[in-house]
C-alpha cells in the first residue's frame, strides 16, 4: 500500500496521520499497532534451562558443562559416560528411560549424526518419541519445549 492511499485505510490510520508526531509515518503506525498489542513476560517455572552453548560446552542455569550431560526441566544428570554416538547402549540410555519423557531430543555435537537404528527401535519400544540434531538446535529446542512445559528430554553429546 502507497503512504499516499494510506487516509483511506481505516479511522485509526486517519487519526494517526492528524496527530502524527515527528518521524517516519512507517515507524508511527508501527507504534500504533504495537500498543494495542498486549506483551506478557513469560514465566519460566523449570528449575534448569540452557544459558548457552559452544562447540565443546553447554551452559546450563550460567554454569558450564564440558561433558555429556542428560538435561530435564527439572533433573540434571551429569557426567553422562557418553562422547560419541557410537556409544550409545541400553545401559547408558536408562536415565532417559527413567525420565518417561514424550520425546527426547539427542544432540549429537557441532553436526547432526544419526545412532543405529537398533537405538531408534529402543526409544519405540518405550514409547519415547526420538529426535537427533545438532547440539545448538537441541538447545534452542529445549528451551522452546521446557517453556511450554512439555515433558522432554534434552541428552547431549560433548566431545572428550
């Protein structure tokens, strides 16, 4: 839409032009939209979420794990003897297990690297939903999941 048709918008477009201050008139209908949009800070009720992330560590709640590590939103399990995804095992997959969660998100370093599919019919099996990605997607994911108070787990991979 030209600024020039913009008066045969809608009353609120006109008035916005009457009593428009200085400015771009762009930025001042922006304004106009945004504050009839209500904003709500979100509140976190995990006890851990993820800080932030690098190729070798993860920052969970502003402290910084150097290896594998099983994440809930409301249990850490650290260290996990795990630093490649050739050695996952029934026995170091039991944690998860415990945790009974919908899905699991399995970060497998800087790139995504697919297990066995032995792993993924162990993950079927309990009914546990599996995704396999790379450790900043899991971690961006987590966090998006925790928020909406899904029962995930976050298991991520860190090199030795």
């Amino acid at each position: 839409m030209r600024a020039r048709n913009i008066k045969k918008c809608a009353p609120d477009c006109q008035q916005a032009l009457a009593t428009k201050p200085a400015g771009s008139l762009i930025e001042y209908l922006f304004y106009i939209i945004l504050r009839g949009m209500p904003l709500a800070e979100d509140i976190v009720t995990s006890r851990y979420r993820i800080s932030s992330y690098s190729v070798d560590s993860v920052s969970i709640n502003e402290t910084d794990y150097q290896h594998s590590l099983i994440l809930t939103a409301e249990s850490l399990h650290s260290p996990w003897p795990v630093t490649s995804i050739q050695q996952l095992s029934d026995e170091n997959l039991a944690p998860i297990f415990e945790s009974k969660p919908a899905v699991v998100l399995l970060g497998t370093g800087s790139r995504q690297h697919f297990p066995e599919a032995r792993i993924f019919g162990l993950f079927g099996e309990q009914g546990i939903g599996l995704e396999v990605m790379d450790n900043g997607a899991l971690c961006r994911t987590f966090n998006i999941l925790v928020a909406e108070d899904r029962a995930v787990t976050a298991a991520i991979i860190l090199p030795a």
